[in-house]
C-alpha cells in the first residue's frame, strides 16, 4: 500500500497544530465531556467530542477550511462528497470567494445537497454512490483543467481533522479513542495528534459492516475494492480506498471494528435519549462499537466523535422516532 509504520509520514503533528491556528473558531474547541447516562448506560467512562454544533453539523468543516486557508489563488475548485465534506468546501469557499462544484451520488441526503447549494456551490448528481460520482467528478476536472480536492487524498483535510486530537488531550488520560473510519481523513489526523500526545490510547476504528474496505484494506495490507456499499451511515460508506490514506493510516491504528444498521441504529436512539443529540449514522458509530462490544471498553475511559448530525426529518422519524 505504500509508505510504512516507521518512514517518514505525509501527515505530521507540526502541520497539525499549525493547521489549529488557522482553523475559524466557529469549528475549534468543540464541546467534550463525559456524559453520565450515557457513560452508566454503556458501563464506560464515555466523553463525547460533538462536531456538530456548527454551521454544517459536522467536523469537516476543519479541514476544508484549513484546504481552502493554504490555496495560493482563487481559481474554481471542484470536488465529491457524499455531503459532509461537500457542504464543509462550500463553506469554505464561499467564505473566500473560490467558485466550487461538487459532485454525489443520485442517491445524495438531499438536506446536505440543499445546503450546498445554499452556500452557493454548484451540485452535479452523477452515480449510483460517492466513489461514482467522484471518478466523474475527476475525469470532468481533468478535461476542463478544473483542480479537482479530494478528501483524504489532499492532506490538508486530514491535518484539519487532526486538531479534534489536540482538543481530545483535554479530557484526560484515556484508555481508548473510538474514531469513525471512512475515507480515512479523520482516523489519519486525530490518530497522528494522539500518537504524539496520549501514545498509551488506544486508537480503535470503527466501520460499517456493510461499507468495509478501508478495514479490510489495512488489515491486509492490499487495497481492496467492493462493487457497491450496504449501509445507512452513507457519510463513511466507502468502496473504493484513496492510497494515499492508507498510507497514512498504517501503523496507527490499533483495532478494527465493524458495526451493522441496527447496532448504528439503537446508538443514535442513546445518543438522543441520553446527551439530547441528534447524530446522523457515520456520527454514532463510535458509540454502537461501545454498544457492540461491550466488553473490550467496560470501565474504561474512552473518548469518542460525534462528527455529524445531518438528518432528514424523514430520517430522524424513522430512526429516533
């Protein structure tokens, strides 16, 4: 897969904290504690970092912001999203003046398409799923001469990322960090800052069993690809792995976790009924791995990211009604 454990590494602390200087304050120093329902309900010493109290509901804005901080003009951009990271650069990049077009899949949450085109992107529906609509999204930049920014390829969103570790160090000794795991940006980045900070945690990855081929790429250390991904956490549903993360991500992880739809499910119903927060799948994961392996964690401190809360309000009826 390329790079290694004890080479030099493309994402680096220094960048990260460089990155935490330069991030708006609208997106650093979010919420973290313990909440105690949900720690007794868990029977682990649970603090949530919540990413979602923001402009976009979701810790991607870090990233995108930091991306769009080191651009050394103002030409358009464009770039694919499943919606996350889609609304982060369109934030972004309207705050700075850089035209953007972003590219998902047909099956899109049309609340994230809405917003992005509220902050004036422009949204081009192409493919059945992300990585579909990233592989058009790539071969329209490269026809047009267009830069095409790609999450987790480009390091920039991985070091933003990275500044939820610095903030995490706050709460304390921690046994273990439970990091949602999709194309990689935020495990990489928040993983780099705590091997520099708490190297004794555990950094454990957390994926949906239906969308697992970054776990099943860096556990055998060969890329694999899946022809399609089976999931209602969309915002971590990735197929086709960006070499580029998986070198990052090697060596830092220390366990791999895999939950399902209905594991995803029953956490986001905790998430709401204990700490009032209304999680979308890919920001729930880290606490259905709690949910789901409730031995590995019981008693033990653990830190995990709520990284975003973007539902539809057919979605929040179907799954915290």
């Amino acid at each position: 897969m390329g790079g290694g454990g004890d080479g030099a590494r493309r994402i680096t602390f220094e960048r990260i904290e460089a990155a935490a200087k330069a991030i708006p304050p609208v997106f650093r120093e979010t919420p973290q504690y313990v909440c105690e329902p949900l720690a007794a309900a868990l029977r682990a010493a649970l603090t949530l970092k919540v990413e979602t109290a923001n402009p976009i509901r979701s810790f991607k804005g870090r990233g995108a912001s930091w991306l769009v901080a080191n651009l050394a003009g103002r030409e358009p951009l464009m770039c694919a999203s499943a919606g996350n990271f889609g609304q982060a650069m369109a934030w972004a990049c309207r705050a700075a003046g850089v035209p953007l077009t972003v590219y998902a899949g047909v099956h899109a949450n049309p609340l994230k398409l809405e917003r992005m085109r509220a902050m004036g992107a422009a949204v081009v529906l192409a493919g059945e799923d992300f990585d579909a609509a990233k592989a058009e999204g790539k071969r329209v930049a490269a026809a047009r001469g267009v830069r095409f920014v790609e999450d987790s390829r480009d390091p920039e969103p991985t070091e933003g990322a990275g500044t939820i570790g610095l903030e995490l160090v706050a709460a304390g000794m921690l046994d273990a960090v439970v990091v949602p795991l999709g194309n990689g940006a935020m495990l990489a980045g928040v993983a780099t800052a705590l091997r520099a900070l708490q190297p004794e945690a555990r950094i454990v990855a957390v994926q949906a069993d239906g969308a697992a081929a970054m776990t099943e790429s860096l556990q055998s250390g060969r890329r694999v690809v899946h022809d399609r991904v089976e999931t209602i956490a969309d915002g971590i549903g990735v197929r086709v792995p960006v070499p580029e993360a998986l070198a990052d991500l090697e060596g830092l992880v220390d366990e791999f976790l895999l939950v399902d739809d209905a594991t995803i499910v029953a956490a986001m119903k905790l998430l709401f009924a204990h700490a009032g927060l209304v999680a979308e799948p890919s920001g729930a994961v880290g606490v259905a791995a709690l949910l789901a392996h409730p031995a590995r964690f019981a008693g033990a401190r653990v830190a995990t990211v709520v990284c975003g809360g973007n539902l539809t309000p057919e979605q929040a009826r179907a799954w915290l009604g």
